[in-house]
C-alpha cells in the first residue's frame, strides 16, 4: 500500500492549514526511552493503571479503540469490553446504550494518554492512523514528550503520545518546562517507513500514561490529588495544573478551561466511570486511605485498595500492583 503522508495530508487529518493550528490545538488539549519495558512514567512510586469508560455503542467503540489505537480485545460481552496489551488490561468500556453524551463543560474525562515506549512506535503508529484515514484533532511538541490528539466515536479524548528521555527536561524549581509547539513531522516519520504500515497492533510496553481531567476548581482538586492522593505538582498554568510522582512530567492533567464551576458530574451520562493509581508501597496506599478518610472523601474498601471520590463524582481506584 503506498500511503501519501504528506504535511498537507497530516494537516487535513487534524482539519487544520498549518502546524501552527495543529500546535493550537494541541494546546488547547493539553496545556522517550529506547528500547521495550517499562517506560519512566510506570517505574515511578505510583503509576496510572487502567480507565474505564461508559459508552452508549460498546461496538463501535470498542471497535475503535482496537482498529485505531492497536489494543487487543481480550473480554468482550453485550454490556462490556476490556482492552489492552501484552495481557495487561487498559481500558475497559461499560455498554450503557440509554445514556446520554456528557458534555464538555462537565466535570470529567478531559482525555486519556496511552504512552508508546519509543518514538519509532509513535511515528508507527502515525503512519497506520494516516493510512486509515483516522480523523485527528492537534499535535504538539511539549518539550518533554511528542503528542498527537484524537478523539473517540464519542468524544471521549485521546492523546498518543512518546517521552523524550527524561534528561531532557528541564526542572526549575520543582516545576518542569512544557509548551505546545509545532510538531517536526518530517524528523518523527524519519524513524519509519511511511510507504507501507507496520502497526498492526500496539507495542507491549504501551501503557496509559497519563489521565487529564476535566474539573470545576482548581484549588478544590488539588487538595484532592494532591493534599488526599500524595501526587506532587509539577506545573501550573492558564487554568490548568499538572501532577506526578516521582518526578515523571505529570500523570495527572487538570483543567478549568471548559468547566469552570462544574457540579457533580451524572453517573447516569457517558463518560469516564473510575481510574486506577498503581503503587508496589503498602505504606503509600495506607498514608492515601488514612488522608482520604480523615479529610471526609468518599471511601470505599476493595480487594487490593480502595476507591474514593473526587470533589465532582469521578472515582480513583487507589491499588496495591
């Protein structure tokens, strides 16, 4: 198959007449390692693990997820779906077919990131989505990694995205420097060959690597994510605020941009249901649980963990990995 990647073909994909739109807005929807294994953004004290997501077509959806993204279906029935890579789930998608869309000025799922564990796994995975015509929304280079934006049959946002190395970035003060810059098409598809795709499916190492949420105060979420789960800031600005552990750049994006004064977010709409922080640390899920319970969140007791709350309705699975 001859695939004509062009920068105009690229550039019609993310609906946009220069790398300055697609940068825009790439930025508007956000403000690597070599080698497989485990990228930085797993190895750290606590990690995203899986997202699960309500979704009126469970097919179509879950169709998606497999065709675009690259990840095996590994359950499926009438009401639900789990996803993933090398036998570790990432996505699971719960059919509520007589739910209505969450709107976007709602508390919520801003996108969900899958990491790829090397550049050349994203450029991949660029040609793939180009030679099947896959609609998409922005790229950007954010100084410490190189995004590309799209989004579901649903709206739900996804960011493909790879790490620079971590020696790149640069800290100042304990926070890290992002932006949202042209992309360098030409230098990522470098990395590949653009004439005949080879992404058949997502690498082994791709893990989410981080989730960006939508929610209605920014101080009132921190002490949540911050104050309550331990995650530590490592940038804020224009309405948004980004946390991490570890030093990774953020596993958590939070913003005001569309839902400023949000309210509690209706379970009953499509949308992100929970998503898990990973830790190896019994004493880290311990400090999180006693912090949670004592600052009067929402908690509730699992097999490995527990889950809470947030300020807007959205649940945090907090497990031991």
């Amino acid at each position: 198959m001859t695939i004509d990647l062009t920068r105009r073909t690229l550039l019609q994909l993310a609906g946009a007449t220069s790398l300055a739109m697609a940068a825009a807005a790439a930025a508007r929807a956000e403000g690597a390692p070599q080698g497989g294994g485990p990228t930085y953004a797993s190895r750290t004290p606590m990690r995203v693990g899986m997202v699960t997501l309500r979704v009126k077509n469970l097919d179509k959806v879950a169709d998606y997820y497999r065709d675009v993204i690259g990840l095996t279906v590994m359950e499926r029935s009438a009401t639900a779906a789990k996803l993933g890579t090398s036998g570790i789930a990432l996505l699971v998608l719960e059919a509520r077919p007589d739910a209505a869309i969450e709107p976007r000025n709602a508390a919520g799922l801003y996108h969900t990131a899958f990491l790829m564990p090397t550049r050349k796994d994203l450029a991949r995975w660029l040609v793939h989505a180009a030679s099947h015509r896959v609609k998409l929304s922005g790229f950007a280079d954010h100084l410490v990694s190189e995004s590309v934006y799209l989004d579901d049959p649903e709206g739900n946002g996804i960011e493909v995205y790879a790490d620079r190395d971590p020696s790149q970035w640069q800290w100042s003060e304990g926070s890290v420097k992002m932006a949202s810059d042209e992309l360098n098409i030409p230098d990522l598809l470098s990395l590949t060959n653009t004439r005949v795709p080879d992404y058949a499916r997502a690498p082994d190492g791709m893990r989410i690597g981080h989730m960006h949420l939508r929610v209605g105060d920014l101080a009132q979420a921190g002490n949540f994510y911050h104050g309550a789960i331990g995650l530590d800031l490592t940038r804020s600005r224009n309405g948004a605020a980004f946390l991490s552990s570890g030093r990774y750049h953020h596993h958590l994006g939070m913003n005001v941009w569309q839902s400023q004064g949000a309210g509690q977010r209706d379970d009953q709409m499509t949308g992100l249901a929970w998503f898990s922080l990973v830790t190896e640390k019994q004493d880290i899920l311990a400090a999180q649980e006693q912090r949670l319970r004592k600052g009067g969140a929402q908690v509730m007791t699992l097999a490995n963990g527990v889950e809470a709350v947030d300020p807007w309705g959205t649940r945090v699975r907090l497990i031991r990995g």
